[in-house]
C-alpha cells in the first residue's frame, strides 16, 4: 500500500514537470517569420531536413543545394521560386503534389547535409519521394536510388517539364488557384482517402482555432471540450494531435481556470497548437474543392468524425455519441449544421451498446444531410461540380455494400458497409502517414501506439494523458504504471452527459 502511494506520489510530481515541459514544447514560435521574405520554397537546414520531409503531405520533393553566395545561385532563385509558388503554401496552385525546399551549404551546419547529398556544385536539384530524404544520401555512382538528380532543371519552364514528365502531369507556370483540371473527384479514386489524415489534422487545428477566435470557452461549454479532447487523446488517427490533445488536456485546469475571464483563457490557450507547429497549414488535399468556397472544414470535420467513429471500443459507443453531438452543438459555428445534427441526436431513443451501431448511425445521419443538400444545392447552384452530393459510398468505392437499388430506394448490406467504413477510415486513411513514418518517431511509441485499446472512455483518455505527459520525461515505466491502473478502474462519468438525450 505505502509503495504503491510512494508510486503515485512520483507519477504526480513527474506529472507536473512532464506537463510544464510539455507545454514548453508546444509553445508556438513567436516571431519566427522574416517579414520581408516573399519566398515559397521552405529553407532546410541540418536541423528541420530530416522532419520536415518527414512530416510533409506531398508525395514528392525537390532539394535544391546552393550557396547564398553564389551569383548563379541569385539569378536561379527567381526561376526556383515561379515553380514553388504552384506547390508551396496556403495559395498554392497545385498543394499537397510537390514540396519544394532549399538548403544553404555556405552554412557551417549544412556541411555534412550536403556532404551526404555529394554536392559537387551550385545550384544542385534532386528529386524523390521526401521520406527518402529523410537520413538518406546521394552518390552520383550509386546505381540505383529513388532519389534523383535534376539534370535539366536551369529555368522555371525546363524545371517544371522536368516535373511534369515525373508525374504525368501538365502543370502550367501561369496556372491560377482553382481553375483546376487536374483535380480529381475522390469519388472516382478511392486512394485519395489515404492522403485525407493530413486534412483530419487541419480540420482538428481548425475547429480549435475557431474556439478561441469565438471565445467559446466558457464555464458552461468546458465540460463538453474536456469530453472531445478526451476522445481526440485515444482516438484521434494522428499521433501528432493525440499528442497535443493530451498535452492540453493535462494543462486544461491551469489554463482554463473555471473563474478566469474569456480573454484570459484564450491568450493562454491559444499558445498550444493541438497538432503540432505545422498545422494548420492553410490548405486542404482530400477536402480541396474545384471552387474556392465549397468543400474545405465541414468536410475535414466530418471525416474526422467518421475516423473516430470507427476507431472506438464497443463500450465507449455512447460516450462518443453524446461527445460528438455535444460538440457539434457546442462549437459548430454553422448555426443550421449544429441545430440539424443536435435534432438527429435528439431522435435517438436508445443508447449505444456496439461501436458498430454508433459508426453506422453517423454515417446514416451524414447521408441524411447529404441527400438534404443535394436538393438545395442543385435548386441554389451552390454544388461543387466536381463534387456533388450523394447517397454514398457509391457502387464504384463500394459495389458489395448494395444489395439492391432502385430509383426509389437503397436496400444496404449494413455488414458490408460497416467492413467498408472501418477499413476507408481506419487502415486506408492513415495508410500514407504510416509509409512516411510519422507515426512510430518519437519516444512516447508504447503509449501512442496506433493499436493503443481501451476499455473506458474516460478512464483511458486521462490515463493516456497522464502517460504521455509522464513519457515526455522519461517516466515511461511510470506512466504504464499509473495507466494500468486508471485501466483497470471504472467510470461512470459519460452517465452524465446523457440526461439531455433522455435516457
Ligand atoms: C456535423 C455536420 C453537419 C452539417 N450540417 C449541414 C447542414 O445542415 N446544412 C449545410 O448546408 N451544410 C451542413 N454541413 C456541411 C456539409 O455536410 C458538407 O460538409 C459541406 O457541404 C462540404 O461537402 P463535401 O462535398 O466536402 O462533402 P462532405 O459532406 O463534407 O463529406 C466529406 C467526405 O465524406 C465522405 N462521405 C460523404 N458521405 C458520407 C457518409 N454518409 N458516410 C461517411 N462518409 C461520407 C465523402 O468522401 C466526402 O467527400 C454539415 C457538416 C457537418 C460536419
């Protein structure tokens, strides 16, 4: 009994220096952009190559290694930067394809960086996919390497030729935003979910960043935050937002004291960045639309919530449920979507027992809203053409989900929807972060692993939050230990929640 005390009394204090280290780590860098600078392409150095390519949503990567001194170098940067900007940044023309990145090997610490890379003059391009940037090298006698030298890249036209040949692309340099062609419908293309995690993180850092623009953290509205961060922590499918959701959840009662005013709170939340640094990034890949104003958050949002629905545990089916609806009405700024949705919520007359039910439930309630506002978009003309609103998944992404259809009706295999559902939202969407290994990179791996379980919705979120603040400072055997034990309790809290759907 005295050890076990002695235990948490350790985990406790370990807790609080994991929590102020943590919060440390996700302050956001202030001051860091150079006003003057206009450029697309991202500088790398020894430090960020490495995590950038990592992290990077594009499928492929341009390297250029030059010297600031070099005059050539001056005069290519112009040229360099008319293909960037197609690639790189919140206006981009074409986000998400190619990232075009830059390294100063004049600089002290670029040495080894672009001794590896064996750069023999200035300026030197290569080309590959940008995990195989990442720890990797290039010898001209190397015969077989997926990372490429740019022979034939010395002006924006030839570079971008270059490009286009790659790819299979016809990418123009007078290419405007949004006057597309090459923008492919995801419903014609079912592998395009796989690069829709990226758009999962923008909406998650989106959503938060409207709360505190909105000031919508009040003494009232802090239960129903609490309950989604608590889900985002277990549940969400990147590991980078799990990480910040339990970093903020860990922080929340100091940030966000219950008596402290609204400007307070968001000042001093606003300093976490829920997915990390990068994010948000100011575009969207699988939510892109073909016009400017359709597509992009809802889309994001609604994803993110089929990929949580799918990822819970029988036992926490409720709790997701009475999560998400409270969220959405709490802090969907579209007033029309919360109030439709909290009505859909309100309609369910009996509890949640299998996280299938909850799965097909949300994505019966999507349909719901889809077939609404095909008849609304079609009579207003707001649809995007390139993405019109169906019953869906349609035959083409899921033939077997049919088991019969007329012009009147759908007569679903709702086993063989849930199977499809499971596996788009769950292997499939994530199938792209893993191959380019942000998952599994940082110490925390046991406890933020994609297999983590758990067997109560709220025991867990918090033993996952307190283990992921412990393991920030190597208290790893600790936190299993303080996590084991959250495990093994068991909490009611969800209960709760539910008196407004009453049950
Ligand atoms: C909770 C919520 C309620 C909303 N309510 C309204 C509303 O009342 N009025 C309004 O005008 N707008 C509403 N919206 C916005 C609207 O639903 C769309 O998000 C928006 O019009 C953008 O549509 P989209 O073409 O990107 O596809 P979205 O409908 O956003 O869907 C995103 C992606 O999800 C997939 N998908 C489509 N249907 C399903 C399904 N049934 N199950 C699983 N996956 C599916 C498809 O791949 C699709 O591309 C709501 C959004 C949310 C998140």
């Amino acid at each position: 009994m005295s050890r076990t005390l002695l235990v948490l009394i350790l985990c406790l204090s370990a807790l609080r220096l994991g929590a102020s280290l943590g919060s440390r780590s996700i302050l956001r860098a202030v001051a860091d952009k150079n006003g003057d600078s206009e450029d697309y392409a991202v500088d790398l150095n020894a430090s960020n190559f490495d995590a950038v390519l990592r992290d990077t949503p594009a499928t492929f990567a341009v390297v250029e290694f030059f010297a600031h001194w070099c005059p050539a170098c001056r005069n290519y940067k112009p040229h360099y930067e008319k293909v960037a900007r197609l690639f790189n940044g919140p206006n981009a023309v074409h986000p998400g394809k190619v990232l075009m990145t830059r390294v100063d090997c004049a600089l002290k610490i670029n040495t080894n960086l672009c001794d590896k890379f064996s750069v023999g003059h200035y300026p030197m391009l290569f080309w590959g996919p940008p995990s195989k940037f990442v720890s990797g090298s290039w010898d001209p006698k190397q015969e077989k390497s997926e990372i490429r030298n740019i022979d034939n890249g010395r002006t924006a036209e030839k570079l971008l030729n270059w490009i286009n040949e790659q790819i299979g692309s016809s990418f123009g340099l007078d290419d405007k935003k949004f006057e597309n062609e090459h923008l492919s419908s995801n419903i014609s293309d079912p592998g395009q979910i796989a690069r829709a995690v990226y758009d999962v993180e923008e909406a998650t850092s989106t959503a938060f960043d409207i709360i505190l623009e909105h000031k919508m953290i009040k003494p009232e509205t802090r239960a129903p935050l609490i309950k989604f961060l608590q889900l985002l922590v277990v549940h969400h499918p990147s590991m980078r937002c799990r990480k910040g959701s339990a970093e903020i959840l860990v922080n929340f009662d100091e940030l966000s004291p219950a008596n402290t005013k609204q400007e307070e709170v968001a000042g001093a939340v606003k300093n976490f960045q829920i997915c990390g640094k990068d994010v948000p990034r100011g575009y969207w890949i699988f939510c892109r639309g073909s016009k400017n104003d359709t597509r992009g958050f809802s889309c994001g949002l609604w994803v993110l919530l089929h990929s949580l629905s799918v990822r819970i545990e029988d036992g926490e089916s409720q709790f997701a449920f009475t999560t998400i609806c409270d969220f959405v009405h709490t802090f969907f700024v579209c007033e029309e979507c919360r109030q439709h949705f909290y009505e859909m919520c309100l309609s369910m007359s009996s509890p949640f027992n299998k996280a299938r039910d909850f799965a097909l439930w949300l994505w019966r309630t999507h349909n719901k809203v889809n077939e609404r506002l095909s008849k609304v978009e079609e009579t207003m003309g707001t649809a995007d053409p390139k993405f019109p609103k169906m019953i869906w998944p349609p035959m083409q992404l899921c033939a077997s989900c049919y088991r019969s259809r007329n012009s009147q009706k759908i007569e679903w295999d709702e086993d063989e929807v849930h199977t499809f559902l499971a596996n788009y939202y769950g292997k499939t969407l994530i199938s792209l972060y893993k191959s380019n290994s942000v998952l599994g990179n940082v110490g925390a791996k046991g406890i933020l692993d994609e297999s983590t379980t758990s067997t109560n919705a709220v025991a867990v979120p918090v033993g996952a939050a307190l283990a992921i603040a412990l393991a920030s400072c190597a208290f790893g055997v600790l936190a299993c230990y303080w996590r084991s034990q959250q495990k093994s309790r068991k909490y009611y809290h969800q209960r709760y929640s539910l008196k407004k759907y009453d049950y």
